[in-house]
C-alpha cells in the first residue's frame, strides 16, 4: 500500500463542483475533474447553478444540490481510476457569503452518515430552510442600513469588520431570514457557510469557519479574528449560539469521515483541513503568498485581488479586506457582471466563444469611444440595485463586434477605477478563471493595466488553492512547518507562454476612456437617484 502522499483540493463554486489532485513529490496537477450543477442535477430546476425566481435581486441555490454534486464527483473519481486511497488531507473551496440554515437533526445525521445510501438521501431532513441565499443576492439593502446604523455607520463597519454592509455578506442576510422567517429561524440551531457546509459533510460534523471566508460576513472582527460581539448583535441577539467556532486556515477539523473510504476508496487516514472561500482560496492557488501581488479572476464573477500585510479598509465602502491564507490579508473587488454578462453578449448575436473572441480582434484598443455600463444584472461594484445596459459613444445595439468589446472594456476599465484605493498600480497581473483561457480578453485586461498578464496551467486556482492549504495544514499537523513560498513553488508559476505584453499605444487611449467610463458610471447613479 503507498504512503498516503496526495493532496484533494474541492471547489464547491456557483455553478459547479471541481477537484484538483496534487503530488507533492513531483509538484504537479495529477488529476482535475468537474461537474456541472445544470447538465448533471437537472432535477433542481437550476439556471447557472441558481434557482430561477421572479425578483433579480433574490438569488438562491438548494444546498442539497451541493450534497448530491459531491457523491456524483467522488463517484466520477473513482471510476476514472483518480488514486483516491493515496490521499493525506483534503480541503474545499466554497463561493463566499452564501449561508445554509441547519436545524437540531444536522449533527446526528451527518455523524451516522453510511456508505450504503445516497448523502442526499440521509441529508434531506436536516434543513431548516430548504434554499441558500448566495452571493449573487442583492436583496438585503434595509438591513444593511441597519447594521451600519448599529454599528456607527459605513466607516466604522468597514473598520470593524473588513468591509461596510453589503448586500450579499452572510449577517445582512441572516438578519432577513430572522426577520421574514422567525419561525424557521427559530428552528434553526446551525449556521454554516457554504464552504463550512460542505466541510462538514466531509468530517461528519458541524466544522469551523476559517477566518479567510470568516471576513466575509461582516460579523468578524477583521483584526482579531474573533466574532465581533457589537456586530453579531446588530444582526440578531444572542447569534453567537448558531454559529460555529472562527478557526485559521490550517485548522484540521478531523478525519475525513470512514464512509467516504468505504464507499469511493479515500485513505481511511485522509484529514479533512478547514474549507474557506473561493477568493482566499485562489490566493494560495495563484501563489499570491507575499504583499503586492495581484490577481484577476474571471469566473461567474469578476474579482480583483491582492495581499497585503497590514490591514487598510476601502475608505469608498466598496472593496473588502479578507483574511488570506498565510495568515496576512488579502483586498478583493467583486464585479457581479463578469461571465454571465459577457455570455449575455455573446448569446445576444449568436456567437460561440471563438466568435467573441474574433470579434475582441476585429476592434481596436478603445472601441473607437464607444462605451457600455454593462448592468445586466444588479452590479456590487458601483453599487447598482436595478439592472439595466446604457450604451454610449455611439454604440449601437446592433454593432455584434463593439458591443464584445465594449462588455470587456467596460469591465477591465471598471476595476482598474475602483481599485485605486489599494495602492500601486500592479505591475503584473495573474489571471484565472474559466475566461482566462481566452487570450483575447486577458490582452485587453493588459492593455487597459499596462502591464504584463499570466495564466497558469489549470484555470481552477480556487481548488489547486485548496490543495495546497491541505498540504500546507498536513505538514502543520504532522509538526513540520511548511513554509507557504515553498508550498506554492512549482504549482503556482505563471505559465512563461502566457505572458500577455500591453500595447503600449493604448496608453493614452485608455487613460482617455478610463475618464469617459467614470463619467459616464457617475452620470448613470445620480440619473438613477433623480429618477
Ligand atoms: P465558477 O468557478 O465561478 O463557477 P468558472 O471559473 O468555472 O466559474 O468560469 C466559468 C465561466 O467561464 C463560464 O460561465 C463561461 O462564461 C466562461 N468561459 C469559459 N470558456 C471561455 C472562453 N473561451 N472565453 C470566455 N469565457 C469563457
Ligand atoms: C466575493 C464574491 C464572489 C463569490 C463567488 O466577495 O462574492 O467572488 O465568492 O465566486
């Protein structure tokens, strides 16, 4: 029998559930797996992984979808031969923000889980509220008002906690299901993040919330990595009962649970490392390990980040501060128009990918002036409630090419605006995401930067990130010290072939738009407030 040797990374995202195996030895990728929730669940009626409702601004998925994806993807692995029985720890990486509402059943059922049953099957009856609000879900706005009220205003939430109140942040969200739902809250003894949730069907039992995906709920304590007690207040009296203990990243919640052995060969010795968000996750994954380092991820939604080692807020209220999984900081910007609204173009005229991509070719650095706010659906970053696309410039709607690069333009130009408050302009950027694999929009990433981009071989930094955190806790828990620059090397360089050089011309051609972009974006929220 080999030395249990490997290292599982799981990435529970919006729309799928993904592995990524690695071998420490030879510092590789050795097996990467996915499916999707849509082609492989369509009995959950989901569109993108979500649940179709009437009102945009409510956005759920059913986390018992997420429970049956993890069967069907262990199954997935066994069957093509993965080397299950060689793994020493796995860790996940869960979309952030996203809460699952357990009731008093949860404990018992997930310690009795048996191999001879379907997980979905012994896990139907222990929710409490049958959807998950996620992060895509902008419905919260009332009681983020009153939480920053509760806590001294949008300043001092950012202060405390890592960033002001938003919408999609677990607190604001949990005080409106206690709020509309006092009955069902009442029965509900365990709140979990997604990426908690699914750590804890994995060890059979309620495990911890890391202090990377911690941070994203606005009820941490950003500097001391405690429940903040002023803010689980201002959400609902006496939360602290419900919710799980804080943990670092490298905490090990405990064995992976024997059934998981008996039923898809995993190493009966196989730890099972606290799971944390997609973004902190993608951190390690892209080897983001020292401060400065930036990054850009392109999945269903479009996130800036970096590290940082001392804490500074956004005094704009709209980028977070993170816990990252060194231990330092990270600052991240969510866009929530990211791949669906660029499938949302694509879609419009008919186009495959390659199309799109021939039509980003077809149009020069600039798109001759011609501009879109793409608020296809409620935007985070500026804060849009209500959807709406303008165009400008002369962009016509009928224009299939400048309409592909208007969407990319517009959200390349937006992120380089609202990240300013980080600091520097990055002088490298490492993208991922499944849109990174098109070199097309990562050039217009580069010029609109002016700086060199990089890919790496596998787009799924959120799960590589995962196994690499397994590794990292592995060698803690075995009383090695694992040093983080040497856990990432060898797994985490950009691809050389990658690079993608900015054309230099386009400097004075973006600094120009960038302008007109701001403009345009200010116009579009004080006509919204006098509308
Ligand atoms: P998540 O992890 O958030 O579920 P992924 O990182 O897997 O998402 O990215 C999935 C998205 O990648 C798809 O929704 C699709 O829009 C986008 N995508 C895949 N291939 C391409 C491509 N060649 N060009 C642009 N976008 C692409
Ligand atoms: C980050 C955010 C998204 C989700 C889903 O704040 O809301 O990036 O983590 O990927």
């Amino acid at each position: 029998m080999p030395v249990p040797n490997l290292f599982l990374g799981l990435d529970s995202s919006t729309q799928s559930l993904s592995a990524v195996m690695i071998d420490p030895v030879k510092r590789q990728i050795i097996y990467e797996a996915a499916v999707n929730f849509d082609d492989v669940l369509p009995h959950y009626g989901t569109r993108n992984g979500t649940l179709p409702l009437d009102d945009p601004q409510v956005v759920h998925s059913p986390p018992l979808m997420w429970v049956e994806a993890l069967d069907l993807l262990l199954q997935k692995m066994a069957d093509d031969g993965a080397p299950l029985g060689e793994v020493a720890a796995i860790s996940g990486s869960g979309q952030q923000h996203g809460s699952v509402y357990l009731n008093a059943a949860a404990p018992e059922a997930l310690a009795g889980l048996s191999p001879e049953r379907p997980l979905a099957d012994q896990l139907r009856g222990i929710f409490s509220r049958p959807t998950s609000p996620i992060w895509m879900d902008s419905s919260t706005s009332v009681e983020c008002e009153e939480i920053e009220a509760a806590l001294g205003g949008k300043a001092a939430t950012a202060e405390a906690t890592g960033s002001a109140a938003f919408e999609r942040f677990t607190g604001p969200q949990i005080r409106k299901f206690a709020k509309a739902e006092p009955g069902a809250f009442a029965q509900t003894e365990h709140i979990a993040l997604v990426s908690s949730f699914m750590a804890s069907v994995l060890a059979g039992r309620i495990a911890p919330i890391d202090s990377g995906d911690g941070a994203g709920m606005n009820l941490m304590d950003i500097r001391t990595r405690m429940w903040h007690s002023a803010a689980l207040d201002a959400v609902f009296p006496n939360l602290g009962k419900k919710l799980p203990e804080l943990s670092n990243p490298w905490k090990v919640v405990g064995p992976v649970l024997p059934m998981f052995g008996k039923k898809y060969g995993i190493c009966e010795d196989a730890l099972c490392v606290v799971w944390s968000g997609d973004n902190p996750n993608s951190v390690a994954g892209l080897g983001l390990v020292n401060p400065g380092m930036t990054a850009i991820s392109l999945g269903t939604s479009d996130t800036f980040f970096g590290t940082m080692r001392d804490c500074h807020t956004d005094p704009n209220g709209e980028g977070h501060v993170f816990g990252s999984p060194t231990g330092d900081y990270m600052t991240l910007l969510c866009f929530k128009n990211g791949s669906l609204a660029r499938e949302r173009v694509k879609d419009r005229y008919a186009l495959d990918w390659n199309g799109f991509s021939a039509a980003l070719r077809r149009t020069p650095p600039g798109n001759g002036g011609k501009l879109m706010l793409p608020y296809f659906e409620p935007e985070i970053v500026p804060k849009v409630l209500t959807p709406g696309v303008r165009r400008f410039g002369g962009l016509d709607e009928p224009d299939a090419s400048a309409n592909c690069r208007a969407v990319v333009e517009a959200q390349m130009m937006s992120m380089r605006i609202h990240s300013r408050w980080m600091g520097e302009p990055p002088s490298e950027i490492y993208a991922t995401g499944g849109a990174s694999a098109n070199p097309q929009i990562l050039q217009i990433m580069a010029d609109v930067f002016q700086c060199p981009v990089y890919r790496q071989e596998s787009t799924n930094s959120a799960a590589l990130g995962a196994a690499l955190r397994a590794m990292h806790a592995w060698h803690r828990h075995t009383g090695e010290e694992l040093l983080w620059d040497d856990a990432v090397c060898g797994f985490s360089d950009p691809l050389k072939e990658s690079r993608i050089d900015p054309d230099s011309a386009a400097v004075p051609v973006y600094d120009e738009l960038c302008a007109a972009y701001q403009s345009a974006e200010a116009e579009h929220k004080t006509g919204l407030k006098n509308g």
